[in-house]
C-alpha cells in the first residue's frame, strides 16, 4: 500500500470507514482511492460495504443535501437536474487513446490520450473541496459468477451512490473473493460546483472520458444519470473493449423468456434495437417474463451460449409510461417502492407527474425548469416547457416487477435460444424474418440495421439513419473487429442461436402502422415455435418468413384478432428495389466509417444483392410470400 494515501486517508476517513478499506487487501484499489482522494480534495470520505446500514446512510444523505427529496408514497423520491444537464453529453464523451490508434477508432469520438489524462486532472484538481465522497463496490452481472465484474466508484454525489445502489449488485464481498485482485472496473465521478438548486454549475466544464486502457472512466461536472452514473454506458464501453480482448461478448440488448404454458417451457431470447425501436416495449411485453431491459454479456459457457444481466434495476424513461401499454411498470411506479424518479413535475400532492401517463395531471408544481412551473410558462427563448422533460426517468430495482423471470440472477446466466434485431422503416423490411445462420444474421440483419427519424428527432421525420449492431454509440475498439468477434463468438457452441429481425413499423398504403403494438408478440412466438422446430418457413432472397396459417393461428390465440391473409400478404412481400437500396446505403457508410470491415462482410452483401436482382428479373420488385424457391 501507498504509504503517502495510507496517512491521507486515515485523515479523511473515519476508523470505521478505514478499517473497511483495508480489510479488502486490494492495493490496486486502496491506491486508486487514495489518488483521486489526494487529486480531487473531498473533506471526508465514507467507504460502504454491502450492508443495509450504509445503503441507508447514502439515502439519508441524499435527502440531507436535497439531492432527492421525499414524495408523497414511502419510499419514492425526486431528484431534478440543472435545465441544461438532462440528457447525454455525446460530444464531451470521448475514448482516451493512443495518437497513433486514433485513426483506426473511425467515427468513435476520441481525444489524444495524455491531453485527456491532463485535461481531466486539471478539471478534477480539487472538485470535491468541501464535500464528501463516498466510495462504493459493486458487481456488474451476479456475483462471484463467471460473468461477473467488479467496479470500484468514488462519487462526491449521494444521488449517484443511491442510483448505483439500485441498478447494480452491491460488491464488497464480492470484492473479497475476487482470485485477481487486479480487474476491475473503476470510476471517479464529480458533480463538481452546485448552484442554489444543487445542480451542477460548470455545465462548460462537463466531461466524460473512459481510459480503455486502465479500465477508468472519469466523469467531471454532470449530474444527468445518463452523464454520471459510470456503471451503466460508460462501464459498457469498457465492458466491449475488454470482451473484444477476451473473446465474449457485451451488448446492448435486453434478455427475456418467453413462456410456453402449453409446451411447458420457457425460451429465452435477447433483443438489440436502436432508440425508438420497441427494445423496451418487447421486454415488457405482457405474459413474457423479464430478466434484463439494457444490457447483456454473452458467455460460452460449456458449449452453451449463454446470457446474464450486467444489471439489478432499470433506468428507464418514463415519458408515455401508462396503464395500458405498460402495465407492468406503470403498477411498480404507483406502489410504495424505494424509486427515484427524475426531472418530472412534482404536484401539489407531492407525487409525481409525466407526460402521457393516461391520466389527468396538475396545472401547477415545481419541475425539470424550477419551482413555481405552471401551465403554458415559457422558458428564456420563449419556448413553452411541458410538465415533465421528454427524457424524464425512472429508477427501480428488478425485484419490484411483476413479470421479473425466476432465473434473472442464475451465477450461469440464461441458455440463449434466439437472438433478435429490431429496427424501424416504413417501406422495407417484413415484419419478422428469420437469418438462415448467424453469419447471415449477423452481416445481413443486424450490420445493415437502421432506424427511420420520427417526430421526435429534430430534422427531417422518416430519414433512414444508419445502426449497425443497435450498438455503434457504445463500441470502444474498431467497428470491424467489432464484426469480426461477433462472428467469431460462435465457436464452440453446441447450439447456435437462431437470429431473427424484426420491424414493427412497417406502413401500409393509406400511410397507417399495419399492425398495433401488441403484433410484437406473434413475431416472438412466432421465433420460439422456430426455435423449437415446429412451424414451417418460405425462403426469401434474405432469410425465412413465416407461413400464414401459424400466423393467423398465433394471433387468434394471443391476442384474440383475426389476421386477414390480405394483410398477410402485403406484410411479407419482399421488396427487391427497397432491400437492394438497403443494402447500397450500408455498403457505403461501411467503406466511409469502417476501414477494418472484414472481407466477408462485402462478400455478403455482394451474395445477398446477386439473389435479389435474379429473383427481381424472375419475379419483378414485389415478391409475394411462397413464390420466391
């Protein structure tokens, strides 16, 4: 141990708080504490184990310093964050790297490895004068299991603590256990200088840089959970660059069951898909069970491929979050649970309000803007401020849901038997449509992902924007490599998953959706009865569609809807000139962003475009389902 931290920290800490430390004989993490402790100046430091009493002691604290304030049902809390800190900061987050790497990183956001050593340590000289920080451990996925990581977080902020608390597995003792001493995650977080709201100040001075190298993610002046908490983004860059190295996978998908109470078995599938794709609402999707909404690590585990939860809770967004189209959630938010809930109105009754909630909501309260909010109150550019930000949360933990699957914290994770992509487009791919194999779905359903703009996206609506993978904002090493070990993962598993994609935005001629929300649900059982082998398919140029008596049958039983073979018909005609423009488009953003692509991945698409145009010259564009052999 560091003598010069040693003395410093028996200074800082309580005897209690030292004793902790210590205990663990970690001296990679008594020196990691002891640096940004000497770096960042807090006036004391609390160091927490797994206990009740110190979650509890983080929870008081937070109210103490108004950083949450108590609602009205036990346990629920409302944290608000400054008006210019209630989203990510994309552009201040950046990969520390190597000059001579940089190159090879493509489109990833980077800055030169020692001027973002200099410029964060500059930042974070002194930060937390006058404060104190709290140390926490944590376990990302179950602990002491073969998915598991330790993460090590100093935070001057016990809204941050609080957060982590929920979202993730507490960790001292897993730290304990851990055979190398030496892996971990680590993060130093600073809201840095609080205005008279206790929000953060120096808006100017925000930054969040991830050192891929020493596995440390810093995060100066923010607030926003999205900015600070290190454990959820940030950990999963990390999480990439280290599964890259090591030959597993992290990805940015949920991972659910889904029952079958006839066949008396449940299949689990996970699910990637951009922002405004459906990822939540298939997780959620009632009768399914739930055992991860965000994150997941793949593992071979014995020849069987695996999947675990990196996380404990949810961090979700509340906007639209109602009775009807989440029943499970809206519940859990309306019960007496410990829940944080950010940036939305708090009424007169002090409870929380949101926008789209299906129920009527107060005139008047205090809000993301401030206290005194009322309806139609405009802010500085004369802008009229809703109720609620259109990125407000939520934070639970799992344990409170309803529909939480029994094996979500199995140390093995889940055995993976179907791997979904979802994406959004009007005119182009068919509802669901299975790969042939998972080199085809990997390079031709999931690299050639994209997500059609909407409403809500300041720009042109119905632009097709590029989303490779669901994953692109989040890759920490190049794309290419990236591909490459998503192809590779594979090997040496008994029983490939089957890949499926999914589109639930398909329109019809009159412009409308061609199915309601709840459609979701065939296609997913539609994927099991496939995964299980019991329902027929007719080929396409790009993979497998369903025939349509299972799918009227499956509507019928699911849902209790009649599914015309009409709209059966126009659903899943392919659609060669849309399919050959698709793949144009991410044939050219891969040559201009991609400079490590793999050969096989054009070798493909070069494949997939050859069928196409034969099938088109035989067929013409619009092939109808059962005619394509």
């Amino acid at each position: 141990m560091n003598t010069e931290y040693e003395s410093l920290l028996k200074q800082k800490m309580s005897e209690e708080s030292y004793g902790k430390l210590a205990a663990l004989q970690n001296e990679k993490l008594f020196n990691f504490v002891g640096e940004y402790v000497t770096l960042c100046e807090p006036d004391t430091v609390y160091m927490c184990d797994d206990s009740d009493k110190d979650a509890a002691y983080v929870v008081s604290r937070t109210l103490e310093l108004g950083e949450e304030m108590p609602l009205a049902r036990p346990g629920q809390t409302m944290h608000y964050d400054g008006y210019g800190d209630q989203a990510r900061d994309k552009a201040n987050t950046k990969f520390m790297v190597a000059a001579d790497n940089i190159k090879a990183m493509g489109d990833l956001n980077c800055i030169e490895y020692e001027e973002g050593l200099a410029e964060i340590r500059r930042i974070a000289k002194g930060i937390m004068r006058g404060k104190q920080a709290i140390v926490k451990l944590f376990c990302e996925c179950p602990t002491m299991s073969p998915f598991s990581i330790g993460c090590a977080q100093i935070t001057d902020s016990s809204y941050v603590a609080h957060s982590e608390d929920m979202l993730y597995r507490r960790g001292y003792e897993h730290f304990k256990s851990m055979k190398d001493k030496d892996d971990f995650f680590r993060f130093c977080h600073s809201a840095g200088r609080l205005d008279e709201r206790g929000c953060t100040a120096d808006l100017t001075n925000r930054r969040i840089y991830q050192d891929i190298e020493t596995m440390t993610v810093y995060s100066m002046n923010a607030q926003y959970a999205g900015n600070s908490v290190g454990l959820k983004k940030h950990s999963m860059r990390l999480a990439i660059k280290k599964s890259g190295a090591e030959g597993w996978l992290c990805e940015h998908m949920f991972i659910m069951g889904c029952p079958n109470a006839a066949k008396k078995r449940a299949t689990y599938f996970c699910g990637a898909y951009p922002s405004a794709c459906g990822k939540t609402a298939t997780a959620m999707l009632p009768g399914e069970t739930i055992v991860g909404d965000d994150i997941a690590y793949f593992r071979n585990i014995n020849g069987e491929f695996r999947a675990a939860n990196v996380e404990r809770g949810i961090f979700g967004i509340i906007k639209d979050v109602n009775a009807k189209d989440d029943p499970v959630i809206f519940k859990t938010l309306t019960e007496p649970h410990e829940t944080i809930f950010s940036n939305v109105l708090t009424g007169p009754d002090n409870n929380p309000y949101w926008v789209g909630m299906g129920m009527e909501t107060p005139k008047e309260g205090s809000n993301h803007s401030g206290p005194g909010w009322s309806e139609g109150k405009k802010d500085a550019k004369g802008n009229t401020i809703p109720l609620a930000h259109g990125n407000s949360r939520y934070t639970i933990r799992l344990e409170y849901l309803d529909n939480l699957d029994p094996e979500w914290n199995n140390k093995n994770g889940v055995l993976v038997k179907g791997v979904i992509f979802g994406g959004r487009d009007s005119h182009t791919s068919v509802p669901v449509e299975e790969s042939v194999d998972w080199q085809d779905g990997i390079i031709i359903k999931a690299c050639t992902l994209e997500s059609e703009t909407t409403s809500a996206t300041l720009g042109k609506e119905g632009v097709l924007v590029p989303q490779p993978m669901a994953n692109l904002d989040l890759i920490s090493y190049p794309v290419g490599q990236y591909v490459q070990n998503n192809l590779d993962f594979i090997k040496g598993i008994k029983n490939v998953p089957k890949v499926f994609a999914m589109n639930y935005f398909l329109r019809n001629d009159q412009d409308q959706f061609c199915t309601g929300k709840l459609a979701k649900k065939v296609w997913l059982h539609w994927g099991e009865l496939r995964v299980h082998g019991e329902a027929d398919t007719y080929p396409t140029p790009t993979g497998l569609i369903p025939h349509y008596e299972d799918l009227k049958r499956l509507f019928k039983e699911l849902l209790n809807e009649d599914y015309s073979e009409e709209d059966y018909r126009y659903q899943f005609q392919f659609r060669c000139d849309a399919w050959l423009a698709k793949l144009a488009r991410a044939t050219a953003y891969f040559k201009k962003t991609v400079p490590d692509c793999p050969a096989i991945v054009y070798e493909t698409w070069d494949n997939s475009r050859r069928r196409i145009e034969q099938a088109k010259a035989q067929h013409g564009d619009l092939i109808l389902p059962g005619t394509y052999k």
